[in-house]
C-alpha cells in the first residue's frame, strides 16, 4: 500500500515569495511615483524663482537706463542682462516692456509674473521679446527711447 503524502508548506512559501515580490513591486511603484512629484514640483518652483529672478534683473536695468536719462537727455546707454532659464524654451515665454511694468508671460497667459518701474524719467518705454532660447537681452536707452530687444545697439 501506497501512502500520498501532501506537503503543503512547500505551496505556501512559494505563494509567500509571490505576495512579497508583488508587495515590493507595488512599494516601488509608489516610491517611483512620489520622487517623480517631487521632482515636478521642484523643478515647477525652480522657474518661478528663474522667471522672477529675470524679471527683477531686467526691471533694474531699465531703472538703470532711466536714471542716465535723468542726468542727460541725450544720453545713449546700453546693458545686457544675461537670463536664466536659457534651457527651458518649451515654455513660450515673452518679455514685454511697457511704461508701468516689466512682464514676463506666456502666449496662454497662463504664467504671468509683472514688476513695476518707476518711470522717473521722460524717456519713453517699449519692446517685446519671445524668450525661446534667449541668453541675453539687452537695455539700450538711445534718443529718449528705452527699449528691450535682442541685438547689442550699434553706438
């Protein structure tokens, strides 16, 4: 006579290693998940900080150039400001100089960060530029016009 014996020990440590290759797999998935919000949100707060860090930049150099308006009417100036944020162009953003306010925005205006100038001085302002690839723009103060555009002004 033939006695069958079932070990059934075994069949639970394998279904033991399948619940906990299962449980790891779903503790990297959510770790994997959590580090990729992480690194959204991060990157999302470092070209606000870019963005505003630009706008401040260009707004004191149009200051800049005012203040020489101020102190002769005739005067020709020019400074770059060198942006950061030059990497990122899938943004769309552009630069817009008008008499109250530097603004930076996209074409959604779905971003849009603004700082006021003061305007001290008789100079008019203008100039739009798309940032898209942009290391450097330039302030130029020339026959009472400031202006923000791309190329170095030739004086």
């Amino acid at each position: 006579m033939i006695v069958k014996l079932r070990n059934e020990e075994a069949a639970a440590t394998e279904i033991g290693y399948i619940l906990t290759f299962f449980l790891g797999l779903m503790f990297l998935t959510t770790f994997s998940v959590w580090t990729f919000d992480i690194q959204q949100a991060t990157e999302e707060r470092w070209t606000n900080e870019a963005i505003q860090e630009n706008l401040r930049e260009v707004a004191e150099a149009v200051e800049r150039a005012d203040a020489a308006m101020r102190i002769d009417s005739n005067a020709s100036y020019a400074e770059p400001v060198y942006l950061r944020l030059s990497a990122d162009t899938g943004l769309g953003l552009i630069l817009l100089l008008t008499e109250e306010s530097v603004t930076i925005t996209d074409p959604s205006e779905a971003r849009m960060f603004s700082q006021e100038i003061s305007a001290a001085s008789d100079a008019t302002h203008s100039g739009e530029v798309n940032l898209a690839g942009v290391d450097i723009v330039w302030i130029s103060l020339q026959e009472g016009n400031i202006t923000v555009g791309l190329e170095q002004p030739g004086f």
